[in-house]
C-alpha cells in the first residue's frame, strides 16, 4: 500500500493497494494497480474535529458563565454585607440588607440587619440620655454660675437693712460701698448671661474667601500686652505659618473668636510662662492649623472631656470657651483633636477643607480688625 499526495491538500492525496497477477507457474504475469481517494476521510476527519472544538469551545463558555454565577451569588451578597459595614462606620447605624434565601449568607444578612436595628435602637435612647444628662448639667452649671454673685449681693442687702441703725455719714459709707459692691456683682451676673447666650446663639457662618494665616495674626495680636505684662512671667509666642497657604472658604469672624479662645485657653494654661507655638500647614486636601502651649498638660479623662460644654479644670470659667471652638469648626466642617500628657503640654489641632460643598461663596473680605481686649466670646475660654 503506498499513498500518493498530488498536491499539499491532504484531501487530494489518494491509496494505492498493489495486487501481483500470477500464472498457472507461479510467474508474475502482471500488478493490478487499485485507488482509492482519501477525501471523504479527511472531510470526515475535519468535521470530527470542528464539532469537537465547538462543544470544548461551548463546554468552557457554559463553565465560565456557571462559575460567575456561582461567584455572584456568593461575592455580591459579601459585597453588599462589605458596604452595609462601611456604612455602619460611616454613621448609618439604621442601614438594612436585603436578604435573599436561608442559607449562611442569608443568615449573616439576617444578622447583620438585627445588629443595625439595634444599634439604632440604643442611638436614640443614648441621644435621650445624653439630651438629659446636658439639661441637667446645664441647670447645674447656670446654678453654680449664679450663685457666686448673688451670695454677695444678699449679704450686701443684709448689710444696707443693718445699716439703717447707724448714722447719716456711716450710713452713706456703708450705702456708697454696697451700692459699688451690687452694681460689680450686677456686671458679673450680665456677664455670666451673655456668654451664655453667646454659646446658645452661635450664627451660622457666612463664607467668604479668607486667608487663615492673617486671622490667626490678628487673633494673636489681642494678646501681645500679656506675653510681656510687667509682673508677670513672660510667654514666648512662636509662629510658624506656611506661606503662600491657600484661601479657604469660611467666616472669618467665628474663626477669630474660635482662634482667640484657643489662644486664652493656652495662656490660661501656662501661669508661670512658657512657650505658646501656633502651626499652619497643608495636609491631604486640608489646611491644619495647631495650637500648642508648654503648660502641665491634660490627662486622658479630661482631654475626653475638654469639649464637652460647661466642663471645666478651672477653678473660675464657664467651660464654654473649647466648646465654642468646636461648635465653630463644626460648622466649618472641620475636625478639631487634642493631645496632650501631664507635664508635657497640651497641643489643640483644627483641620479645615479649603472648599465648603454646596455652600455659597463671598468675595474675599478683610480680616476682623485686632482689637484693643478680646470679645467676650474668647473670654469664655476654658
């Protein structure tokens, strides 16, 4: 058998079987020569092979398409219990999952969505409590506040009832002091009153363009009488601001009243002297803004505590100042932090976002004027 290709075609190749014809001797007479093509095999060949590509092709592409839908039924489930976790950090504490079927993943959604319930649940009763609690403490500390001056003013009144007995000039004496003594405790009592109407009637900000550098400047030239007041220890002021800093949108009066009673809260903080360091800088998309005093420092509890109103370390205050500050940044949508270590100083950091989202924005103003005291809302630092 020989086969024979005609052309490179293997189609056109053809089998050739060799047949001897032999006489009655044995002798070879002839060969009979027999043909056949090998086209039909090969076509036969060739469709074998494309039916068995298109059912290996078509058997991956189901096993592709089973596997991700498989992979969706498992993945996408996580992903959503992925999500629903983020906005659960993020503040959502009432975000539910749909949950589809009985099987684990639906078990975990099921769970997931009873922890949610839950945890909004224990918000609001935790928003009640802390809405009491800031009442009561509140009352506590207008009470606390009113009565230091109103103690001396009823004695002042009981000393003038007494004084009637005595004669005209002694009485005038007696009636001249007291007079002077009530109207004092009068100014302490309207004092005590603004502030806390200040801190109850924070204005919404109005933004304008506003470079921090000079607010931060004009907050700190308030206070240059005190960092070298004769008869009393000197306090170094450091500045070291970034420059050129980018404008930001914000309201330049709050921040100056915000930026005035962290700088009372430093010099507060540092009775025999120190270093007070203020910081400006740009950090990931914000401007951050430090302010740091070299004073005997906080400890943890009360740094937890610091910005919570009506707290205060001090013996004298109204424990609005820090608040204020917060309430400001606030509004800004800022953050504000605090670290700090007993002996080692307490640092105040603001980071503020150069643009307010959705908020209309003013041409630039001028900075608020220095002006020759603070205004009573830095007086009410910490």
């Amino acid at each position: 058998m020989q086969k024979i290709e005609w052309t490179r075609d293997p189609a056109d190749a053809e089998t050739f079987h060799a047949i001897p014809l032999t006489g009655r001797n044995n002798e070879l007479l002839g060969i009979f020569f027999v043909g056949s093509s090998r086209r039909e095999l090969v076509m036969l060949t060739r469709q074998i092979l494309k039916i068995s590509g298109a059912a290996g092709a078509a058997a991956v592409l189901i096993g592709l398409f089973v596997s991700f839908w498989i992979s969706a039924r498992i993945t996408k489930p996580v992903e959503e219990l992925a999500e629903g976790a983020r906005e659960v950090a993020g503040g959502r504490w009432d975000t539910r999952i749909d949950v589809r079927g009985r099987d684990e993943i639906g078990q975990l959604a099921k769970a997931f969505n009873n922890m949610t319930q839950t945890l909004a649940a224990q918000k609001e009763r935790l928003v009640q409590t802390e809405r009491v609690a800031a009442w009561r403490e509140l009352a506590r500390r207008l009470a606390h506040e009113l009565r230091n001056p109103l103690f001396p003013m009823q004695i002042t009144v009981e000393n003038l009832q007494k004084a009637r007995k005595l004669d005209a000039k002694q009485f005038l004496e007696v009636f001249n002091e007291s007079t002077a003594t009530l109207k004092a405790e009068l100014a302490n009592l309207n004092t005590i009153v603004g502030r806390f109407s200040d801190f109850s009637k924070m204005p919404a900000p109005q933004f304008v363009r506003v470079n921090v550098n000079e607010v931060l400047r004009n907050a700190v030239r308030l206070f240059e009488p005190q960092f070298n007041a004769v008869g009393k220890p000197t306090i170094t002021p450091e500045l070291f601001l970034t420059e050129p800093l980018p404008e930001i949108d914000a309201d330049p009066d709050l921040l100056h009243r915000a930026f005035q009673n962290l700088v009372l809260n430093a010099l507060d903080a540092m009775p025999a002297g120190g270093t007070l360091t203020l910081r400006t800088s740009e950090h990931e998309g914000h401007l951050r803004l430090e302010v740091a005093d070299t004073g005997k420092g906080l400890t943890p509890e009360e740094c937890s505590r610091l910005f919570t109103p009506y707290y205060t370390t001090k013996l004298q205050g109204t424990g609005l100042g820090l608040a204020i500050v917060q309430s400001v940044v606030s509004d800004h949508h800022g953050t504000i932090s605090v670290t700090s270590g007993e002996g080692r100083g307490t640092t105040f950091r603001i980071d503020l976002p150069q643009r307010q989202a959705g908020k209309p924005t003013k041409p630039r103003e001028a900075a608020p004027e220095s002006k020759s005291t603070p205004s009573t809302m830095a007086a009410a630092s910490d």
